[in-house]
C-alpha cells in the first residue's frame, strides 16, 4: 500500500464531502433567500434537527474511538489502515447526515435554527480533515510504522 496515496485519496474523499455539502447549503441559502426565528413551525423538524445534530456529532466521535480502539498493535499496517479508514468514513456519515437533515428543513421551513445547526456541522466536518499527524495519533502504530507514515 502506497502511504502517500491513501493520504491523498483520504483527502479527496473528504474534500468531496465537504465540497458537496457546501454547494448545497450555498444553493439552498440563494433558493430560500430569508430567515426567520419563528419557533412555532408546523412539524418536527425544528426539534429533530438539534437531536440529530447531536447525536451525529457524538456517535461519530464515540464510533471513530470505539473502532479504532479495535487495532491491535500487532497488526499489519495496511490492515490498521483499512480499519482507520472504515472509522474515518462511517465518522464523516455521522455528520454529513445531520447536516443535510439540516438543509432540509431550512428549506422546507426558512427557518434559520437548522442552517445554523449545518453551518457548524460542516465547520467541524472541515476540521476533521485527514492528515499524517491526525493518523499517527489515532491509530496504535510501532515507531517503524510511525516513520513510514511521516516519510509518506
């Protein structure tokens, strides 16, 4: 396995990710063009979108953490890899979901809660970007998997 390709293709994947749920939430802004802060809305979208926002952030933090500390050290690095990235996907899921449950109902409703909601879902999907460091810290690697990983 190429260390530096599966960075890169980890990088890809999440910029896609995040890309996409930008130009969505810039497309639904432009479409509904107003905001409002009624909090008597027919429907329960208002209510459904903070518990799915947090469920979303938290379950994506608790299954990353839960898969991970699945890896044995002992394991071959391209198998501790596979893994870290099953994590990293299933993590990202968590909070595109949310997110775009969000723009739903900002579109259906104009409501401003639930685009704020998924405004700052995606900033912490931008922050969780993958890199070297990010992988060396979460993963139980052996100080010669280490190196591989930083001369990738």
């Amino acid at each position: 396995m190429d260390l530096k390709n599966f960075i890169k293709s980890l990088s890809i994947l999440h910029l896609l990710l995040l890309g996409v749920l930008v130009i969505i939430t810039i497309w639904v802004i432009y479409k509904v063009n107003s905001f409002n802060s009624n909090t008597v809305i027919e429907g329960m979208l208002l209510y459904v979108v903070p518990l799915f926002a947090m469920v979303g952030y938290f379950g994506s933090q608790w299954i990353f953490k839960k898969m991970i500390s699945s890896i044995q050290i002992a394991t071959k690095l391209e198998d501790k890899l596979r893994k870290y990235k099953s994590a990293l996907q299933l993590k990202y899921t968590f909070i595109e979901i949310p997110a775009f449950i969000g723009l739903f109902a900002y579109n259906t409703s104009g409501n401003a809660l639930p685009l704020v909601i998924s405004i700052c879902l995606i900033a912490y999907l931008a922050v969780q970007r993958p890199n070297k460091e990010h992988i060396i810290k979460s993963i139980p690697l052996t100080n010669d998997e280490q190196e591989k990983i930083q001369l990738a």
